[in-house]
C-alpha cells in the first residue's frame, strides 16, 4: 500500500517522512495553516532529491503559476484540489491528480472521465480544502465497479482507520494530513504508526 503524507512543511518532516518510507510528500500551494511558499517547498525538495515523489497541491490556481511553481520546486505531480477545468488538466506536463469531495450518489466512473492520471476522494470540504480530519462513509466504494488502480483515498485516516479503509475500498494510495498532526503539527510517532499500519493492511 503507498502512503503519501500531505501538508509538509519543514524539512525535518520530510526527512523522517523519507527515512520510514513515504511513497509522496504534498505540499500545499492554496490557504491553508500547512500552506508553504516556493522557497519552503525547494529546500525541501532538494533535501530529499528523487524519493519521496513530491506533489504540489493548488486549489483553482492557473495553469501559468503551476508550471512556475513545479520548476522552482522541483514537483514531480500536481495534485487539483479545486474546481479546476479539464481543459487545465491537459495542458499540465506532469502527472496530475484531481481532488473530489466524495459524498453519496457520486459517480466514481464519472469523475475517472477527468483528464488525470489519479483521483484523490477526500471528505466533504470545509474551511479550507483537505485536512479537515473527517472521514466519509467507505463502505459507499465497497461495492462499485470502476478502476481502484488509478484511486487515492483521503479525509479522516490515522493509524487506528486505515487497515479498514483498505480493506473496504482498496484503493491505490492513501493520503494522510491532519491524521498524523498533533496540535496542528506533523508528529513523528503519529506518522511512525500510520506507515505501519496502511503499509501492513491487506488489499483484498
């Protein structure tokens, strides 16, 4: 099971991220209290080189300022958190994945029609666009027919959730922000916990 750990900040973060196996590290482009600048996000980047994959998450930013951005931070995918047009999409040259806010009656097919290479479900928005520490209702994918390959799951995982949400949805990665914070603040025996235990869940 990959695990992509979002909301970096800090360089020191990174690095455990990096030393217990991170598959991605996101940084977060749009407003939000784990909200970096292009400078953060390239030190960072420089630290850690190749591996982990580094994502750069915007939410409706254009496409000029995206393709900036991943140069001067070194990005290896863009992630979409917004209402951004498929026509966007397309014209990013490099993987991208594109956010939803999951809720019943949704169509997964419908929204793998989207010009991305991965779709990240994450829980309803509030404030702000992800990590809000919510989880939505898992057993709403159990069932459906559509391409897990291509599917991160997002919103309310920490260690105690995530062998059942891999389980129940099986999915290609999951993504974790606020589950791995204490007090706003990425914990590193928090982090220890959830790689262990979403890189130990069976997919079935």
């Amino acid at each position: 099971m990959k695990v992509k750990i979002c909301g970096i900040t800090d360089i020191g973060t990174a690095r455990h991220a990096k030393e217990i196996g991170a598959d991605a590290i996101g940084f977060v482009f749009a407003e939000s209290r784990r909200k970096v600048t292009v400078e953060q996000a390239a030190a960072i980047s420089a630290m850690v080189n190749e591996d982990p994959v580094k994502v750069g998450v915007f939410v409706n930013e254009s496409y000029e300022n995206i393709m900036r951005t991943a140069e001067q931070a070194s990005l290896d995918m863009i992630q979409l958190h917004g209402e951004e047009p498929p026509e966007l999409a397309r014209k990013i040259k490099l993987p991208v994945i594109k956010a939803f806010s999951f809720q019943k009656g949704m169509s997964v097919n419908g929204m793998l029609a989207y010009p991305a290479d991965y779709l990240l479900l994450d829980s309803p928005a509030g404030a702000h666009r992800g990590g809000n520490g919510t989880a939505f209702d898992w057993h709403l994918l159990q069932d459906e027919n559509f391409d897990r390959s291509r599917l991160i799951l997002a919103g309310g995982l920490h260690h105690g959730n995530v062998k059942a949400a891999v389980t129940i949805v099986r999915p290609f990665m999951v993504d974790v922000s606020s589950g791995v914070e204490s007090d706003g603040v990425k914990d590193q025996q928090k982090m220890n916990e959830f790689i262990s235990a979403a890189k130990g869940a069976i997919k079935l």
